[in-house]
C-alpha cells in the first residue's frame, strides 16, 4: 500500500532536513500563539473595560442627583480595587473602592490624599497594589486638561466647594 502524499511536501536542504513542513508548522504555531495571546488581550482589556464600567454606575446609582449627575472617569482598577475620579458640578474628588464578593463599595470618597500610598495602605489596600493604582491614575490624569485634575483634589480640602455651599442637597 502506498503512503499518502504529505499536504506540506517535503523540500530537502543541502543537508537533506526537510525545509518546508519545518517552515509551515513553524508558522501555524506562531500563528497558533499570536491567536491565542490576542484572544487573552481582549478578554483581559473586556474584563477591564466592565469593571470601570461597574464602577461608574455605582457612583452614578449612589450619587447622581436630577440636575447634577456625576462625571466618573478616569478610574484606576487592580484586582479588587479601585481608584476613579469624579467631578459633580462644581465639585471634584477621588473615590477609593473595592471589589467583595464579586461587588463594587465604595469605601470612601476624598482628594488627593488617595494619591498617597501610606492612605491606601491605612485602608487596607496591599502596597504594591497601592502604587499600581496610583501609577495607573497618574497616567490616565495625564491626558485631562491640568484645572479639570486640579478638580479631583479638593475633596476635603479648605477649597472645596461643598464647604463654601452649606444648604447644598447634594449628598456628595
């Protein structure tokens, strides 16, 4: 009985080692790989995108109000925590969060205190994902107009415009 005819016919070097089935299966597997790394990449970049998008509603759902609705963006993801910046109105802060249990809390609302890794640390957060978070809010700051950013840190502070509006019903 004869052998059947190999898709990838063999083509011998001056060695007599087959050159193009070692070339085609050297390409399928690269190709093989670049798939699967893409597939991962969007999955993770999917993932990313969901959880900033959990985190947005839930200061939307826990802070909008009829004539002010919060602004939340940038935010900052790692793991099972969160940095986000927000602005409502004229007033502007940072919310700190975390994921229990498959569900985003906000554990507090402040400026640029959650800029500071010892704060995270104090509340909890690892210190390694402490410095990511901050890293990863600094980048994405990077690209907002710098009086927008300035916003973000007055959540506190003698300058905050809460402080200066009492009968606000605001609750942010």
């Amino acid at each position: 009985m004869r052998r059947p005819e190999p898709i990838v016919p063999n083509v011998f070097n001056h060695r007599g080692e087959p050159t193009m089935r070692r070339t085609a299966i050297r390409c399928l597997t690269t190709v093989s790989v670049t798939w699967l790394l893409a597939i991962a990449c969007s999955t993770a970049l999917g993932q990313g995108a969901r959880q900033e998008a959990q985190v947005r509603d839930l200061i939307a759902q826990t802070y909008d109000r009829p004539d002010r609705k919060v602004e939340t963006a940038p935010i900052a993801v790692d793991g099972d925590h969160a940095l986000a910046d927000w602005i409502q109105g004229e007033k502007g802060g940072r919310a700190l969060l975390r994921r229990t249990q498959g569900q985003w809390q906000i554990v507090a609302c402040g400026g640029d205190g959650f800029k500071d890794v010892r704060t995270l640390k104090d509340a909890g957060i690892p210190a390694a994902t402490a410095k990511r978070l901050i890293a990863r809010l600094n980048e994405a700051e990077r690209s907002l107009n710098p009086e927008r950013v300035k916003r973000f840190g007055l959540f506190g502070t003698a300058d905050d415009p809460r402080l200066k509006d009492h009968h606000s019903p605001s609750g942010h």
